[in-house]
C-alpha cells in the first residue's frame, strides 16, 4: 500500500499518519465523496487487510455521511451508544467502535470528501479538541489535493469539449489569401482551424490543450486533414500549419507522404520549442525532397524563430503581425522588417507578412521588399469558393520557381 502513490498522496498519507499517532487510533484515510460512491484515496493502518486504499462504498452507508448529515457527531468514542450508528454496515464489520471525521472542502466551499480516524475498540478519550486537530489536518490535506483537483477538472472539461469535434473530423478550416506585393495577385492560401465561437478560444489556445491532455497530435492531424481537403478545390499552394511534435509522429508522415507535395507550405510555429533538431530535419527531409515547402511562423514574436531559421533553412519566414501592424508610422518596426527581408533574402528565402489591415501598411511592405502578405486588407478567411482564381499572368518567374526558397503555386 503506498508503493504507487503520487506526491500528493504521500504528503496527505503523511498527515493522516500524524492524525492517527495523536488520537491513538487504528487507521486514518481521506476519502472523496462524488454523491453516490465513497473513495478510500489514501489510508494509513495498522490493519490494512480490512482498510485499504482504492475501495468503493455506497456513500449513503457511511458513517462519514451520517456525519455529514448530521445524524451522528463528528465525535464518536463508543459507536455502541449510537442506534444510528449501530445500523450501519461498518458497525458489524469491520467493527467500528470509535470514530472521527471532518469534511474536507477546497477553496470554493465544495465537499472533497473527509479526513477521518477510527479504531476497532472505543475511546472515550475522544473530545472536541481532537476535532480541532482534524480540521487542520483536513484543512492541510485539501492545500495538497486541490491542484490535483483543479487539472482533473480541467482535462475533464476539455476532454468533454473537443470530443465531439475529434468525432466529427476534425475542427473547421477555411481559406485566408496570400497575395504578391508585387502585383496584388493571389498566389496560395493559408488554412486556418475553427472552433465554435461559443468557446471563446483562439486557435492557438484550443490546440494547446489539446496536447496538455494528450489528444494534440490527433487533433493536428485532423485539422491538415480538413486543410487537405481545399487542395483539389482552390489553385496556388495552401500553408498548413503544424506542431513540431506532431511533426514528428509517424501517422504525421504518413498523411504528408500522401500530400501533393508542390502545393504544400508547412509551417511550424515560432512560439514551438523543439527538443531535438536532427529528429526534426529528418522528419522533413522527406517531404522537403518530394517538393515541399518549410515557412517558420510567427517570426519576431519571440526568440525562438531565429534558431528554427538558423537549423531548419526554411524557405518562407513569415513575419508576425506583432511587428507588422503599423509599420508604416513606426520605424523602429521599418528597421526591424528590413533587416530580416535582407536576411532572409541573403539566405535564398521568401517573406510573407501577415496581419495587414491597412493600404498604407501594404505600401511600407512593398517598398521593404516583402514578397507576399496576408490580412484582412486582402481578404478574410473564408470557404474556398470565396476565392479569386490566380491569374498566371499575374505572377512572375521568380515566384513558380521551383529552385530553392521559391513559392510554389
């Protein structure tokens, strides 16, 4: 008993110890009460063949709940003297003959469960002081247990919301244009995921909960599935965005494998952290091989961008709307823009600005040299009828070429 038990478990297994030693008694346990069962979470005894941890009760054939209820003291030094307490189960086995419990309650005044002692000969000894000393044991016990308490309910609670959209297939993905500054032309699109509106959480949110409960990748995987889904219905190329651990799974291989790969921009996020660069450039070899494209997201919105960039060789940096919104009354942000279209046209790669809403934003990126941008100036994202068909004629040599650092179309 004991041998598995988390930290938590084996701080509050600590205090029941405590609780047990200072009344004298044979066994001490938490329990949690859910309304219908009682769970023996962590016990300390002295008889652990009749108490052990993991058992179920009927809650309602407790003496904890006959506590709770009101209908026994949270005191009890001779069972025997309590009719009501005689009619329960544990009066007749294991024997209960002694008895103390107070509720444990979190922060937000609702019942855990209780932090109880007991033994199987009366003590008369209890009093009202020993009470005392369980409410702050108790009190101690629910500190512990509460952030255990709180991530249940919150993998639950997540869980229980991306479900159905995991059963369905995968979130909504819609189409945002990139446009050549240049010419004003489309030359790809972005796929963006949706949730429902109701939830109130941006994409990005949404996916990082996804993998704080395990269900990232799959959810991933649909989300480029769905992305996938729009090549056969629009022209140019479509930037799918994906995790690097994702990345690195075999079912992520496998669906890229099946991608048409000249039409495919994958773009790992800035904000990623990557523990291990050669498994990530081998997960991409590949892929990049067949003709795909690699963009870093996100650059400038952090430092993690310049190391994907400096090992990965990515053939699109594309800019954060962090430093792009603006820019054409900031010249810090002027500054900051040239110098990173300067590099990473130095290193043969392509720059996509994303976030502009503003003609005169538009305008400073042109004459930055930005190659190709995205915002609602040149549209929102949307399904993909609501596309306008690329004009081959309004797009240059430079961009369908298909040496490094190009763009795809």
């Amino acid at each position: 008993m004991g041998s598995n038990r988390s930290d938590a478990e084996q701080q509050v297994a600590e205090l029941l110890r405590t609780a047990k030693e200072a009344l004298g008694l044979s066994v001490a346990f938490l329990t949690r009460m859910d309304g219908t069962t009682q769970h023996l979470e962590v016990v300390d005894s002295s008889i652990p063949f009749v108490f052990r941890e993991g058992v179920k009760l009927p809650q309602a054939t407790t003496f904890c709940q006959a506590i709770l209820d009101g209908r026994l003291p949270a005191v009890i030094g001779d069972v025997r003297a309590y009719p009501a307490a005689m009619a329960l189960p544990a009066a007749r086995f294991p024997r209960l003959r002694s008895y103390v419990s107070v509720p444990v309650r979190l922060t937000d005044g609702s019942l855990y469960g209780t932090f109880c002692a007991t033994g199987l000969t009366t003590d008369k000894g209890l009093t009202t002081r020993d009470k005392a000393l369980m409410e702050v044991l108790a009190s101690a016990a629910a500190v512990i247990i509460e952030p255990g308490v709180v991530a249940a309910a919150r993998r639950a609670e997540i869980e229980a919301r991306l479900g159905p959209v995991i059963l369905a297939g995968g979130p909504t993905v819609v189409l945002q244009p990139i446009v050549d500054l240049a010419t004003g032309g489309r030359v790809g699109t972005e796929a963006l995921s949706r949730f429902p509106a109701d939830w109130g959480k941006a994409p990005d949110v949404v996916f990082a909960e996804a993998h704080s409960v395990g269900l990232g990748d799959q959810l991933e995987l649909l989300a480029l599935e769905r992305a996938a889904d729009h090549l056969a219905r629009v022209t140019g190329y479509v930037a799918m965005n994906v995790s690097p651990k994702t990345l690195l799974t075999p079912a992520c291989a496998e669906l890229l494998a099946r991608l048409p790969a000249g039409r495919v921009l994958l773009e790992l996020s800035e904000h990623d952290r990557v523990e291990d660069y050669d498994a990530l450039r081998a997960a991409l070899a590949g892929p990049r091989a067949a003709g795909m494209r690699l963009a870093i997201d996100d650059v400038g919105a952090g430092f993690s961008s310049l190391r994907h960039i400096v090992l990965c060789a990515p053939d699109v940096l594309k800019l954060d709307r962090s430093i792009i919104d603006g820019i054409s009354t900031d010249p810090v942000l002027s500054t900051l823009v040239a110098a990173l279209v300067e590099f990473a046209h130095g290193n043969g790669s392509r720059v996509v600005a994303e976030g502009i809403e503003t003609a005169a934003d538009g305008a400073a990126l042109t004459a930055l040299r930005v190659d190709y941008a995205q915002g609602w100036f040149f549209g929102r994202p949307g399904p993909p009828e609501a596309l306008t068909v690329i004009d081959d004629a309004l797009i240059d040599d430079s961009v369908i070429d298909s040496g490094p650092g190009a763009v795809l179309v």
